[in-house]
C-alpha cells in the first residue's frame, strides 16, 4: 500500500491515448493548460519555469518513430519521459526529448527510435502567463 505522502507525488495524466497503432495513422488529443496547475517542474526546454502543464500517455507496441504534430492558441513545449512506474512522477523517467513549440502556431517533430512500452507527453506552458489550448496529433511507424 503506498502512503498518502508518496501517492502525491504519482503521476496523474490527464488523458491517455492507450497503444499507438504502427501504420502512422494519426490519433489526436486537445490539452488545456490555462487552469491546469502547475505540476511538472522540469521541463527542460522552455524559457521560464512556472508554467501550467498537462500530461499525455500512450504505450508503443514495438520500436518506433513518433511524429509529434501540434496546432496551439498560447505557447507549448513537449518533454516525452519514459513511463517508469504508476508510483513515481511524470518526470521520473528518461527523457527523450524536449521540443519547444518556439510560439508556432503550428509545427510537426519526429522523434525517432523509441523503444516498446508507455510513456509521458508533458505539455508545458513555455512560461507563466503563455498558457493555452493545444491539439496534439501523435503517430508511430515502426523502426528498425
């Protein structure tokens, strides 16, 4: 049994996509930041810490590269995190990557290479005050 000190720290993610198919269909999801608290502290690439965040999983069924596509009101930055542990933080796992949105409206990165299993998408605002609505796009393709 996990105490109520620990249980706090788990990550909570907002939604989840479950398995990604390996054809490169596209599978979509819309994160809210404004209002979203600011839970994840670490994401490496943005300007300045405090912004408000929200948490994406999903699970790959094999090596794959992932397309990350993005069209957003406000300012994002995406850190992809191994999922670890339901009893450990978002931000517990191995980072793959952090992509600054760089305010674009719109924008598209591969991330290549990752191996089976789940994984945390953070959303985070690039900064206090940069928050906003976001509609991610996450696609697989499997990888040699």
């Amino acid at each position: 049994m996990t105490s109520p000190v620990c249980a706090k720290f788990a990550c909570r993610a907002d939604q989840s996509l479950g398995l990604l198919p390996l054809d490169g269909s596209p599978t979509s999801v819309v994160v809210q930041t404004t209002m979203a608290g600011d839970d994840e502290t670490h994401t490496m690439c943005v300007s300045a810490p405090g912004g408000q965040d929200g948490v994406v999983d999903f699970q790959l069924p094999a090596k794959a590269d992932v397309t990350l596509t993005w069209a957003q009101v406000g300012n994002a930055d995406f850190e992809l995190y191994s999922d670890d542990g339901q009893l450990l933080s978002c931000e517990a796992g191995t980072s793959f990557a952090c992509v600054s949105s760089g305010g674009a409206a719109t924008g598209s990165r591969v991330i290549p290479g990752l191996g089976q299993g789940p994984y945390h998408l953070v959303v985070d605002a690039d900064s206090p005050g940069a928050e906003g609505g976001v509609v991610l796009q996450l696609s697989a393709v499997a990888s040699p």
